[in-house]
C-alpha cells in the first residue's frame, strides 16, 4: 500500500461499526411485534460483538510492527488467521456505508458532491478494493 493509505484504512476502520441496528430482521414470515424480544436480545448481543471487535480492530492497528516500509511502499501484516475476520469487518463497513448513503447503484449513481458523504463514498469504495486484495492474498500461491 502507498503511505497515504495508512491514514485512509486508519480512517474507514475508525467508522466501524457501521451497519445500523435491525438492518437484518429476525425473522421475515413472523410478526415483527412478536419476535420484538428476541430482536431486541439479538440486537444486544451483536453491540457486544461489534465493541469487541472495534477494540480488537483498533488494537491490530496498533501492533507493533503492523505497518513496514519497505521501499516507497508500507506493508500490512496480517496473519493469516486474521483474513476472514478482517473481511468481515471490512465487509460490515463498506455494506454500513452503502446504507448510510441510501443503498446508491455504484452503475448509475454519480459520486454525492457533498463532502460528509464523498468521504464516506471513498470508504465505502476502498473497503472494495480492499477486500479484492484481502481476497487476492487467499488465493494467491506465493
């Protein structure tokens, strides 16, 4: 990655956790008043999930080591058994983020021109690109 990036990923990592509450009901064919307790239970455990895992996050950002120059580039360590985990993140806050800005058809709408939003249309599109090259490194054979 280019060293400006650092700040870029530093930045998109920072808005997680994106995705709203409820997003994803319980249940679609039952009685949204009736499952509303177990919706609510669900929606409890996902906050605590998703507080662990920003700390989680915002501790590998702050590993040791975790950025290395190496020549006009910096290199992201991650381990190998910290890929899915980190697409999963990467994934909940480019989806968040496409939600925030009103479910947008990447064919047809225009980048907004307002700046809130256009930062947050180029999280959400790095997150892309970030999760091809996260994707890239499962499958390439070196």
């Amino acid at each position: 990655m280019k060293s400006g990036e650092q700040r870029l990923l530093e930045r998109t990592f920072e808005l997680y956790p994106v995705m709203p509450a409820g997003i994803a009901p319980l249940s679609k064919s039952s009685d949204p008043e009736e499952m509303q307790d177990e919706q609510d239970l669900l929606d409890e455990l996902m906050r605590e999930s998703k507080a662990e895992n920003r700390l989680e996050l915002m501790n590998f950002l702050r590993r040791p080591r975790q950025f290395e120059k190496e020549e006009d580039a910096l290199l992201l360590t991650v381990k190998k058994s910290e890929v899915n985990w980190l697409l999963e993140i990467v994934n909940e806050i480019r989806v968040g983020l496409w939600y925030k800005l009103g479910q947008p058809d990447p064919e047809e709408d225009e980048v907004p021109s307002e700046t809130a939003h256009l930062e947050d249309w180029i999280s959400m599109e790095y997150c892309a690109d970030l999760q091809a090259r996260l994707l890239f490194t499962l499958t390439d054979p070196k």
